[in-house]
C-alpha cells in the first residue's frame, strides 16, 4: 500500500484542520457553505489535538498528507456518540488526491485498530446523510446502522449513527 498512517505532528494541524473544512465544504456537507458554525470547529485541529488522537494518511513516496481523522477513545467533549465501553471518530477527511487510493479506508482501519487495542466493546460515529460513498466503506468493514442513536447537532441537522461490535 501507498498510504501510511500516523499521529499528525504539531506542525501539521493548521494544514489537517484546513483539509477538513475544505473537504466538507467542497462535498456540499456544511448547510451554510463559508459561514457555517461547524467550519470553525473543523479548522481547530490543534484543539482537537488536545482531547483526540488526531491520525494523518500520507502519500508513502512523498509524504504529503492526504487525510485525516479524529480517534476519540476515551470519551471527553469530542465523544459525540460514545458510551462507556465505546470509542468513536470523527472528522474523517480525504483530500481529492488521496481519494479512491484507500486513504479513507486505512484511516478508519486505523481507528478499529486503536478501538481494539484499548479494549473497547464498540467503535460508533456519525456522518451526514450525503455521506454515502463514507457509508460504502463503513458497511465493507463491518459497521451497520444505529438509527436509534441518530440525533441532530441542530434543529433540521440529522446525523446518521454507525457502529462496529468489536
């Protein structure tokens, strides 16, 4: 494989936390395009730093980053979903290059890989309804749907819940 995953490093936030806005904005994800509330939240990656393990895809040959992903496994203000026993991620994002490369998917194997390794029982998230090619993967890798967590950061805004039973 052409992708390696590790633990973003400092210096990199500032670029993680552009990729992220810019690849929600671009997929038509944030309901009030540039002056979405979220878009603020998603550009924080040194916060989410503080209270995540924020992991990066990078192009083996140059090491570019690719993508990124939040792991949240021991719950705190990043633990939308999470229950006790439970570890979840969140802000999954693929610049336009690293799509279709399995940058996506080495970044969530990642997660099932810390979640497992600190014991959890289950690894949640949730993701937009126009997420769906996001939802192919989660389905090939053995997440199904939670309706019954379904909920909505704001009035008008529902998310999707997923699980994977490990």
């Amino acid at each position: 494989m052409d992708i390696t995953i590790r633990a973003a490093r400092d210096e990199e936030l500032e670029d993680v936390g552009e990729l992220t806005a810019r690849a929600y904005l671009e997929d038509g994800l944030l309901d009030f395009g540039e002056h979405d509330p979220y878009l603020e939240v998603l550009r924080a990656a040194g916060r989410r730093a503080q209270h995540t393990e924020v992991l990066v895809a990078l192009d083996a040959a140059s090491e570019s980053v690719l993508g990124a992903v939040a792991f949240v496994g021991n719950g705190g203000e990043y633990a939308d979903l999470a229950r006790t026993g439970e570890g979840e991620f969140r802000m999954l994002a693929v610049r336009p290059e690293g799509r279709g490369r399995g940058a996506g998917e080495a970044l969530v194997r990642a997660c099932i890989d810390r979640a497992r390794e600190s014991g959890l029982e289950r690894l949640v998230l949730c993701s937009h309804e126009r997420m769906t090619t996001a939802h192919r993967l989660y389905g090939r890798l053995g997440f199904v749907r939670a309706p019954e967590r379904d909920w909505q950061p704001y009035p008008g805004m529902w998310l999707q819940a997923f699980s994977l039973e490990l």
